[in-house]
C-alpha cells in the first residue's frame, strides 16, 4: 500500500506557501533538524525547510517551482480531499518517523507564526521516541 502522507495543518501566515485556513500550498515540504547533525529532542529542534518568507512579488515568483498546482486548481476541499504537499521528514528520533524519510502521523502542525526564517518554524506533532 503507498504511504499516505500526513495532512498539514500550517500556522506560518509569513511563508510565500501559505493559504488562508492554514494550509500549505506547496508541492511537498521537507522537515529537518533545526541545527544540521543535532538529534531533535523536541518539537523546537525542528524545522520546516520549505519556508519560504512572503514579501511582495518577487518571493512569490521564487516559489512557484513548488506550487501544488493540482491541489488549487481542484479546490483546497473537493471530494472532502484538502490540500497539503507531501511530507518529507529527516527527524529519525520522532516516533512518526518511518524508514524512507516518511512521516505516519495522520496530521502535523506546522508552527511558528510570524516567522521570519526557517529556524522559527518547528513540526508541532514531534514527540521523542522512546
Ligand atoms: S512553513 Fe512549511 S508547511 Fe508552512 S506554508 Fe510554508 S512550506 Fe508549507
Ligand atoms: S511528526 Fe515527526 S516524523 Fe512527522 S513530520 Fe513531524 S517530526 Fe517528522
């Protein structure tokens, strides 16, 4: 069965990939460790690398190599499908993490409103795996 990437609930208004309702409108999204080689031991040490900051037209053009055109062009909610990129994610010591740099959660959230760089954002849905 193909892995089913988790839904992604965004609450960072300043990237270029946002979208009212917090949704991400990107393709797919890539979650790291906050400082490169450092194991995450909380939600902070985490990081959405995709983030990408808002400012005027120009940063909206940078990012349209990353644009999840079938999901808009669809509708963020037809077929009670909502839109969200799929999730690459690096944080082997999450408990959602699976071989394959994929994610098992049903959901994440993705945090840091107001951020001005990836380092403010974190996955929300980290928790240590024990
Ligand atoms: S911060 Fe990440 S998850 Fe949120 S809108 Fe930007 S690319 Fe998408
Ligand atoms: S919940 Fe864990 S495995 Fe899933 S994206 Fe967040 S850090 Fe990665």
């Amino acid at each position: 069965m193909p892995h089913k990437s988790p839904r992604v609930v965004c609450e960072v208004n300043t990237c270029t990939h946002w979208l009212p309702g917090d949704l991400c409108g990107a393709a797919n999204i890539d979650i790291l460790y906050e400082e490169e080689g450092r194991m995450a031991e909380k939600d902070a040490h985490t990081k959405c690398k995709t983030f990408y900051k808002r400012s005027g037209l120009t940063s909206y053009l940078g990012s349209l190599d990353n644009v999840n055109w079938g999901g808009l062009i669809s509708g963020p909610f037809k077929g009670g499908q909502q839109i969200t990129p799929a999730v690459v994610c690096i944080v082997e010591s999450c408990k959602y993490w699976v071989n394959g740099n994929l994610c098992e959660a049903n959901a994440i959230k993705v945090t840091g409103r107001s951020a001005d760089e990836c380092q403010d954002t974190n996955c929300a849905t980290f928790e240590i795996r024990q």
